[in-house]
DNA sequence: AAAGTCAAACCGATCC
DNA sequence: GGATCGGTTTGACTTT
C-alpha cells in the first residue's frame, strides 16, 4: 500500500532493524506476547483493531489491517510515540461515505455502531462526518456560485440588450419631436396670419400624410390614458421578475430561486398604490413620473439602469 | 526537494 | 453538556 510506511512505527522498525533486533512479524508477534502492552486492543489510539478482526466489523466488507500496520500500531503504543495521523483506508472511507448517503447527520446510536463495524473509535467517525458535511457544503456552495453567475451572466446580456434598444428608441424620438416641432412652429405662422380665429379654439389639426407626424400628435394623448399609464407602467417598470420574461426576443432567464435574483425596492406595488399612482399621472395636475426617486440614482457598478435620467424625462412626456 | 493538495484532527464559538 | 460549525493546523501523499 502506497504512502503507508513512513511512519513513527515503521521508523522505529528501521531503528530496530539498525540496532540489530529482529522486527519480523513473528519476532513482533512474541515481542507482543511477552511485552507490556495489555493496553493494545483496547487503547485509545487512533485506529482500534479490536473488532478489525472480531465478530462485529463487517468481515466481508472490510479487510483486516496489514500486519505491518499493526506493527506500527504495537511499536507506537509500546514506545509511548506521539499518535501519528492516519488516512482512512478505502474501504472504511467508502463505507462512511455511503453512510452520508443516506443520512449527513450522525446520531449517537448511529456513531457507535459505525465505529463498532469500521474498527474506529466513535470520535473519528464523528470527525469524519464533520469534515465531510464541510465538504458537501463547500461543493455545493460552487455549485450555487456557478448558477447564479449563469443566471447573472444572462440577465447582462438582456440588459445589454435592453440598452441598446434604449438608445435606437431614443434617436426614434429626437428626430420625431424635432418634425413636431418643426410642424408646431409653421402652425404658430399660420395662425399668426389668420386674423379671424378666435384666441382661444382649438388648434387645426395640421393636416398631415405622413404617418410619422400622425404617430408624435398622438403619443401623448395615448400615453395620458389611464390604463396606458399602469400597463406602461407594469410592462416596463414592474421588475416582479418572471412575469416579463419576454423582453424582444430575448426570453430572461427565470430564476429557479427567486433569491438569485436581485429586486428593487419599489417593484412591488399593491393595486392601490398602482390606483393612486396612476391618478397622479393623469392631467390636469400631471405629475410626471420621477425615476430618480426609485432609488436607482446610485445603481452597482456593472449593473443595469432602467432609470432614465433627468435628459430621458424630456423625451417621454414632451408637451 | 519544494510546492501543492487533501483529509484527519483540533479549537473556540454557538446552539439546543 | 454534548453536538455542530467555521476556521485552522498538521501530516500524508502527489506533482512539478
């Protein structure tokens, strides 16, 4: 067996063997026999041999240690050297692990027959338990590592995304808000000229063929609308996670854990508060939306912004 | 042979 | 008070 002869004992052996005295097995065998060491089977070494070869360990299961090793075991004992740390042979370790198979936790009655049927003292095998949970959790922490940065990973790239089609939407809107302009400043002309109209009528709707113009005169009035307001509100600004899990053809990754991801704050609103919020948006005391007080003014380094600054704001609710 | 890895064992804090 | 946990030490074993 690889790794397992270099030891206090074997060492002592080669001691023995440099000051001439026979160290055989048989030789150990009768050093046993006539030694002091009553303290043998039932010590309190780090490896028991007392049911190694007894009618309780599992004979079938676990071979009985090398001879050498219980040379090893006599000479520590007899030569009072420190305990030296042994690795649990293969057959112990595949037992104990099929034992944490079935249960990680170890109750008393459980340990004993354990180290009874492994030749162990109790301690270690609770040792061993010990250590063994701290390894399943260290796994399963980098497994849950791994899927929230998959989970992150794909949440960016919507992100990106989203951003991108930001900005693609906002060019869309300056160079439509400068034809409305544009169209707001030659009605103003011939209105100027127009000596009787009244002061106060409706403005003409200009007439207009183009189906670009058509859109601008009309997105704040469809934008006023109440139920626009909260379904704008709820598609675009409702971060309830899952719900808008298709954003374009992107499809976000939904969360088997809703802790992996992260929510803001203000993402949960009651139906009252969406009642009350969207009367407050609605005209003739218009209260324009604010998005830096959805706390997203100091947002993570890395991190997606869906506010939109105060430039943004302009661009939505333009009179 | 030095460096790195793994696992047995230990320690102090905490929980029940 | 015993069990458990997170952190650490220590020694065996492997790799370079």
């Amino acid at each position: 067996m690889a790794g397992r002869r270099v030891y206090g004992g074997s060492n002592m052996t080669a001691i023995l063997q440099n000051e001439g005295i026979p160290c055989s097995a048989g030789a150990l065998e009768a050093l046993l026999s006539s030694s002091s060491c009553p303290s043998f089977y039932g010590s309190g070494s780090m490896v028991s041999f007392e049911n190694v070869n007894g009618e309780n360990t599992l004979d079938s299961f676990l071979r009985p240690l090398d001879q050498e090793e219980k040379e090893d075991e006599v000479l520590d004992d007899c030569f009072h050297q420190p305990e030296k740390k042994r690795r649990l042979r293969a057959n112990q370790v595949q037992f104990l692990e099929r034992n944490f198979e079935v249960e990680n936790k170890l109750e008393p009655e459980r340990k004993i027959q354990l180290a009874k049927d492994l030749g162990l003292q109790p301690r270690q095998v609770a040792i061993w338990f010990q250590n063994r949970r701290a390894r399943w959790k260290t796994k399963q922490l980098e497994k849950d590592y791994e899927t929230l940065k998959a989970s992150y990973d794909s949440l960016k790239a919507d992100c990106d995304s989203l951003l991108k089609e930001k900005e693609k939407l906002k060019t869309e809107v300056l160079s439509l808000t400068d034809k409305l302009l544009l169209n707001e400043k030659e009605r103003g002309n011939s209105e100027l000229s127009d000596h009787n109209k009244p002061p106060h009528s409706q403005p003409q709707k200009p007439a207009s063929n183009s189906d670009s113009e058509q859109k601008v005169s009309n997105l704040p009035i469809m934008i006023c609308k109440q139920e626009d307001i909260s379904s704008a509100k709820s598609d675009i600004f409702d971060s309830d996670g899952p719900q808008y899990t298709e954003v374009g053809n992107s499809s976000m990754l939904e969360p088997a854990n809703s802790s992996h991801v992260f929510e803001p704050d203000q993402s949960d609103l009651s139906q009252d508060e969406e009642d009350n919020l969207s009367k407050s948006l609605l005209p003739p005391s218009y209260n324009y939306p604010n998005f830096e007080d959805a706390d997203y003014s100091n947002p993570p380094e890395n991190s997606c912004n869906f506010g939109f600054t105060g430039e943004d704001q302009a661009f939505w609710f333009w009179s």
